[in-house]
C-alpha cells in the first residue's frame, strides 16, 4: 500500500476531452495500502510509503474519491520495542481517501485527506509464552499536502491537453494524527498516540513514454508520553529515498517498478535506548488502469528485499478511483 497522491506523466493526444480528463487515473499513493497494511504498527508506516507519479502535473479543480483493501502476510509487526518473536501476521485493511487538485498561487498542489482501517491476528511469542493478537478498528488519519513548484504550471483541464511534461519538481508535507484506536494497557496498538511529520522533496522526469522519478523524506515523531500508561516512549526521525521507473502504455494505463531504502528510527523507553535502529529496503510494482469514463483500477505488489527490524512481509492490494470536477 501511499501518498498523498500519485499523478499522470504522460499527456494525452490534444483529441482528448476534457471528460477523459476527468477519469485519469490520479490515485493517493502507493503508499496509502502500505499504510493500511502496517496498521496494526503504524508508528512507522511513514517512512515506508512508496508513490508512483507524486509529482507529476495534473489538471487544477479536479476531484478523486478513493477506497482501498489492501492485505499483508509476514513479518508485518515492525515495532521492535516489543518482545515479540517468530512472529507471522495476517493483516487485512481498507480505507477510504479524498483528494483535491488546486492552484497554489500560480502552481498546481494537492489536499488528500485519508482514514484506514485494519483488522487481522498475529501469532508469535512474548517473553518466551505464545500468544496470539487480534484488533479491528480505525488507524490514525493523515493529511498530505504537497506543491509542484518548478517545471509545473497550474492548468485548467482545457489547457492541460496542450501541456508536456519535461522536468518537475516538488515538494510535499504529510500530517499523521493521533486519532486511532488506542489502549495504553495493550503493547499492540491500531493507533499510536502521537504526532508525525513527514516532509519530502521529489524529482520527475518524463522522457517519451517513460517517466523516471526520485524523492527524499525524512519523518519525525512527537513523543507518546502515554506508553503502557506509566512510560514515555519516543522515536529519532527515519530518513528514507525512493525511486521510481513507469511507463506508459497508453493514456490511463501505465504500470511502475517502486524501490525504497530507509533507515533511522531507534527509540527510547523512559530514556532507555533500544536496539531497534531500522535499515530496510523493499520494492514493488503498481499498475493503473481505466474501467471507464471517471472511474479507475490501481494494482499494488510489494515485498521486503533486505531487513533489518521488520518489514519482511509480502502485500497485495487494490484501489478504486471515481474522479470529477475540473475547472474549466
């Protein structure tokens, strides 16, 4: 599973109507069912987002409702904090995002709003005992903000069909809440009870039918002061780059190979230092697709490579798209 928003490279013939337009296959991230599918964990999720064609420019006024399932099998619990071992998890999880496409003082940018949800079990051992966890219910929403500010002028779905991408630039601020489902008596959370901010600066180059793009983030994290009631955990920021190469087969259908490295993120437990510094790496593909006018398929497939704490799990997942609006 993305963030906010993924966003279309390749231009359509100047035949395309401004109601085609409408159903381009503009979908919030990759990175939103890999969120979904770290649910049961998401203190860390952020930094492990990967989203296909961020910045790549997109008509202003335009409109995207979002729902997603996403599942995940592995070892999906990646909170070393906790005295977990042999842990094998199943994780299903959906959610619903909404998009807005707008012009930021002459440059186009974008709004996303999403709420997950998660259910599923793992089993594994606790301090050498076996045991088994099971949670349902709503993860912590997040915001993403985020604005193409070189190589992207804000367009109306009328002049956009004359536009062609060369080289964009942008950046982006993505907001988690501390909303979810919560118990400090449990170690195993929906929610996390804290606060994160996820800046990132990315790079998108169309050449022909391909689109080659590189972005670099860095997540921080407020302290939970609530952890296990009586302990205060925090977390050091997690530095994370990722790349990827689409191409486009034809307008609204286009598939992408997505990579990731991140590292960083070692903890404290009422000031005692864990070992539990993350470097992973995981790749994946996604493939969009239409199904008809405003509305669109996206396909996830993603999977750890090298591990260090976690993230060894195995993810698929689905989203769909319905799109309107569109200033004219």
């Amino acid at each position: 599973m993305g963030y906010l928003m993924t966003m279309k490279t390749e231009n359509p013939d100047l035949a395309q109507t401004q109601s085609e337009w409408r159903a381009q296959t503009i979908c919030p991230v990759t990175l939103i069912l890999i969120m979904l599918g770290l649910a049961l964990v998401p203190r860390r999720a952020p930094a492990q987002d990967m989203e296909p064609r961020s910045y790549s420019n997109t008509p202003v006024g335009m409109n995207f409702l979002v729902l997603t399932y996403g599942r995940s099998v592995g070892d999906v619990f990646v909170d070393a904090t906790l005295p977990v071992e042999d842990l094998e998890a199943e994780i299903n999880s959906a959610g619903v995002a909404y998009v807005r496409t707008t012009n930021f003082s002459g440059r186009p940018g974008k709004i996303a709003l999403i709420l997950p949800y998660a259910w599923g079990s793992a089993d594994g051992k606790v301090l050498g005992q076996f045991a088994r966890f099971r949670r349902s219910g709503l993860s912590d929403p997040r915001v993403k903000v985020s604005v193409n500010f070189f190589g992207a002028p804000a367009l109306k779905p009328r002049e956009f069909v004359k536009y062609r991408q060369g080289t964009v630039v942008g950046a982006s601020l993505q907001v988690t809440f501390p909303l979810g489902q919560y118990d400090p008596n449990l170690r195993v959370n929906l929610g996390t009870n804290r606060w994160s901010f996820k800046p990132e600066l990315g790079v998108s180059r169309a050449l022909g039918k391909w689109s080659l793009e590189a972005y670099g983030s860095v997540s921080f994290f407020t302290a939970n002061h609530n952890y296990l009631r009586t302990s205060t955990l925090q977390q050091q920021p997690i530095g994370a780059v990722q790349g990827h190469i689409a191409y486009n087969f034809r307008p609204q259908l286009w598939a992408a190979f997505d990579a990731i490295y991140f590292t960083g993120g070692r903890t404290r437990v009422d000031g005692v230092k864990r070992n539990d510094l993350q470097s992973n790496s995981r790749y994946g593909l996604t493939i969009s697709m239409p199904l008809a006018q405003q509305h669109s398929l996206k396909f996830l497939f993603t999977r750890g490579l090298l591990t260090r704490i976690g993230s060894d799990f195995t993810s698929v997942g689905v989203a769909y798209q319905f799109a309107w609006g569109g200033a004219q």
